[in-house]
C-alpha cells in the first residue's frame, strides 16, 4: 500500500517501505532539519529524492539515519548530488 511521505523539517520523520519510492520537489530551506527533528529511512530497495529547486543550503541539524534504501539529495544546476544508502547514520 502506497503512503505519501512529507517531509517536515520541524517533526521526526520514520520513512518504510509503505512509503515505496518517491520524489519530492521544493526549496532547500523546506528541506531542512532542525535540531529537534529527525529522519529515519528503512525501506529496502526503495528511493526517497528530495529535488531542490533553488540553490540554498540544506542544513541538518538533527539525526538522519538510512537504514535500508536510498536517501538521494539533488541540486538544481552546478550543485553536487549526493546519494546516501546502506545503513549509514549523520548528525545527531
């Protein structure tokens, strides 16, 4: 079953396999974590690409870990994409 997933940079956030693979489009403020959110990813063999629309920053200050799936981040034009999977941990 389908679950569409919002990313919410306020709120801890548990991404699965419900979730299946998807992409979301908005600025990189929008894409921000503040130190009291967090972002977990377990969904094997699925996709999450947050696509920027503008060249701001994407600052996280709160934990991201990716359990199982792809956590892939890209830039608009001139930007690095950065793709994160496997079971890997950042911040916190």
């Amino acid at each position: 079953m389908f679950t569409p997933f919002k990313w919410d940079p306020n709120e801890k956030m548990t991404y699965d396999s419900e979730n299946a693979s998807q992409v979301i489009i908005q600025n990189t403020q929008n894409f921000a974590l503040s130190r009291s959110a967090s972002f977990d990813m377990n969904a094997p063999g699925e996709i999450l690409m947050l696509r920027a629309n503008d060249d701001g920053g994407m600052y996280w200050q709160g934990p991201v870990n990716v359990r199982a799936g792809t956590l892939r981040l890209e830039l608009p034009q001139g930007g690095e994409d950065v793709e994160v999977y496997g079971a890997i941990s950042i911040g916190g």
